[in-house]
C-alpha cells in the first residue's frame, strides 16, 4: 500500500515531487517561477525537486532522462513544464503537467512539428490526470490540439515575481524612455519601430537585435539602447528606468512583461488579441498589434494624455493582485488536495 500522506503535528503533509529540466545557462525562468511558488506554500505542502540529468536534446538523451524519472516518482509527480516527454514513464494518476505555451509548435512544421506535437502534447495530456495551464487562452489552445476534456485542465496564472515593487516616478512626457522586452518575431518589433518613427522618445530594447531591426532603428533616426543577455537585477532596473512598457506581441501564452511592468507602477500598452488582455485586465491600453497607426495613437495617447496615463498606472497596480505569489500557490495546494482525494 503506497502512503500517499503521512501525520505531521496534527497537519496532513502531502508530498510533491516537482520535475525539472536540466536548464541552459540562459533558460532558468519555469525554475525560478516554482522555485518562488514552493516558497509560499503552506506547512502542509512538502516538496522534494528532481531535475533531470541530461539536457532535453537528442533522443538517447530524453530516454535515459524518462528512465531515471520514472525511479524518482513520488506521491504526486508535478512535471512543471518543457519536459513534457517523461510523461508517459509516470504513473497517470498521480502526474500533473504544466503548459507555459505552444510557442514550440507554432515555430515547427513538418515531421519536426509531429514529433513535437505526439511526444510533447498529445501523449503527455492523455498520460497526465490533472493540466495546468498559465490563461484561458492557453486552455483553448490545449483542447484545439488535443480534444482534451475541458474538466481534466485547470488555469492557474504566473506570478508577479516578489521583488517587483512600486518605484513611484514623474514620466517624462517630452522624450520618454519606451521599454520593448523580447525581439523574437512574435514581439512585433518592427512595427512597434514604424510606428515610433515620428515620436520623440528613447527605446530601450531588451532581447537580440536582427540586421533588419537595426536597419529600420538607423533609418528613422530612433535613439534607442539595446540589452543583451542582462541579469535579473538589469531587467529590473529597466522597468524601474522607463516611463512606458510597449507590449505589441503577436502571440503570447501569457505575458508576464506586463505585470512587471503594473506592479513597478509604470503605464502598458499591449495587443488586443491572445493572451494579452486576460492578463492586462483593464489596467492597459489595448491597441491592434497589426496595425501600426493603432500602435503608435496608443503611445501618444499615454504620453499626452496624464489622466489616463494616471488611470493605467493606478489600475495597474490593482490588476497585479490577482497575481501574488500566495495567492497562485493556493490555487497549485487546492489542485494537489484535489488529487489526494482522487487517490482515497
């Protein structure tokens, strides 16, 4: 009979084990994410973290990972994102799997696109009892590709990482400093560049710059700063140094940009499609990220207008509640007592 809680002080200990990949040197953002939400969760809540041996790359590679997964199995099995493969080397009622997105897929084609879809979603999804899902847009995109049942997913947001404070500032309403994160193609920068082309400002871009985007930066005379491969407290410091977040993605599984931004106290502007204004709220101006006009009247219109500015600053702060790191570890803690009752 296998213990699937033991008595601690009168308290019901349930045990996690959390599966991890084996991060790069510049991919270290699930692990911090669960690394904040198992320091919030409550004394009931014992976690043991197993993180997998051999980098996700090759197949030799994957299933000398799964095999030494499948040793490591405890009461509940949480794969936490990434490694969705190992999957179906774990017990299905007790394994939970968390999607961040299907940016992965969306980037593939062909044969590579299968692989990925059969071994990454559909196989784990059929495998796992409970998903996990970062939005409701997500969610809709999990069942498109799966038909999974709605009841066996459960949305459970990001957190507003914990150091991400109010730092009250007079924005610069003459020459602001305009932050971009991410220069991938779905962060749209080229049109977020057309359509500043006339503005008075300073762009700050976080991300790689391409030929083309330095290209159209010279050619409209932009003053701009590029930063490349910044640590956690650089990343900070540019929320804390600009007068505006511009967040004009394409395609966003969630879009943690803009709650770093509202709970720093700084003005949003984001698109009005995917993801973007479940998790902006009302706390953003939402513009159409195909549209370059769109882009950049939303600018102007938190540059000029400070009432309304004042209005996205304030709602902004109220919108990032939803997002606390105690209030996100509750809903994980509700979803493992669910499956404790499952197991009974």
């Amino acid at each position: 009979m296998v213990q699937l809680f033991f008595i601690k002080k009168n308290i019901c200990i349930l045990k996690i084990t959390f599966f991890q990949r084996k991060p790069y040197d510049f991919h270290f953002s699930i692990e911090k994410l669960f690394d904040t939400l198992r320091s919030n969760f409550s004394a009931k809540i014992e976690c043991r973290i197993y993180t997998l041996p051999f980098f996700s790359n090759g197949l030799l590679s994957r299933f000398k990972s799964a095999i030494a997964a499948k040793r490591q199995q405890g009461t509940i099995n949480h794969i936490t994102g990434d490694i969705h493969f190992i999957t179906p080397f774990l017990k299905r009622n007790r394994t939970i799997n968390t999607y961040h997105d299907f940016t992965f897929l969306k980037n593939s084609k062909g044969l590579s696109r299968f692989v990925l879809w059969l071994f990454w979603v559909y196989l784990p999804v059929r495998c796992s009892k409970y998903i996990t899902v970062i939005s409701e847009v997500t969610k809709q995109e999990l069942i498109k590709y799966t038909k999974c049942q709605e009841s066996k997913i459960h949305v459970i947001p990001n957190i507003i990482p914990e150091h991400f404070q109010f730092h009250a500032k007079v924005i610069n309403s003459e020459n602001p400093t305009i932050l971009h994160i991410g220069t991938t193609p779905n962060k749209n920068l080229t049109r977020l560049i057309e359509a500043l082309k006339e503005v008075p400002c300073n762009l700050l871009i976080v991300g790689k710059l391409t030929d083309e985007n330095s290209f159209l930066l010279n050619g409209y005379a932009i003053k701009y700063t590029n930063l490349y491969q910044i640590s956690d407290e650089q990343l900070h410091q540019a929320y804390v140094d600009c007068d505006i977040l511009s967040f004009c993605s394409l395609n966003e599984g969630f879009g943690l940009p803009i709650l770093e931004a509202q709970a720093i106290g700084r003005p949003v502007i984001t698109s009005n499609l995917s993801s973007m204004p479940e998790v902006a709220g009302k706390a953003a101006c939402l513009v159409n990220p195909h549209d370059v006009n769109s882009i950049k009247e939303g600018i102007q219109k938190i540059i000029t207008d400070t009432v309304y500015r004042e209005q996205l600053i304030t709602a902004g702060i109220e919108n990032v509640k939803r997002y606390n790191p105690k209030t996100v570890a509750g809903m994980y803690e509700a979803l493992y007592e669910k499956m404790m009752k499952d197991l009974t």
